[in-house]
C-alpha cells in the first residue's frame, strides 16, 4: 500500500474542532479513502478583543490507487 500526505488549513467561526472537520470535508470531496488525519498546530485570527476565526493545520493522509 501507497499513502499520500496533503496539508491544508481548515477554518471555523465556532471553534478549532470544526475547523479540523471542515478541512477532511472540504478534503473528501475530492480525495478518495481517507485514513488519517493529523494536527499539526492550532491558530486563530482575532478582531475586536475576540477569536474572530480559528484555524487547524492539517495532514491528511489516503491511500493512492495504481
């Protein structure tokens, strides 16, 4: 077995979970058999004395077909 490794950033208004979650949904639109994700680090955008976005930095890893 072959897997490929992509990184993206997912982001969420609500909280850094669903900024990873947006990030493998946004992911499995277009990448087949999905196995793993891994986190690598947590951010957030802040406007008016508040997190206005939070983002996740992500590897997701899926198996590559011949």
């Amino acid at each position: 077995m072959v897997v490929k490794v992509i990184e993206l950033v997912g982001t969420s208004h609500h909280n850094w979970t669903e900024a990873v979650d947006n990030a493998v949904l946004e992911a499995s639109k277009t990448v087949d058999d999905i196995m793993g994700v891994e986190v690598t680090n947590f951010t957030a955008n802040v406007g008016k004395g508040h997190i206005a976005e939070y983002k996740a930095d992500v590897k997701i890893a899926f198996q590559v077909h011949h």
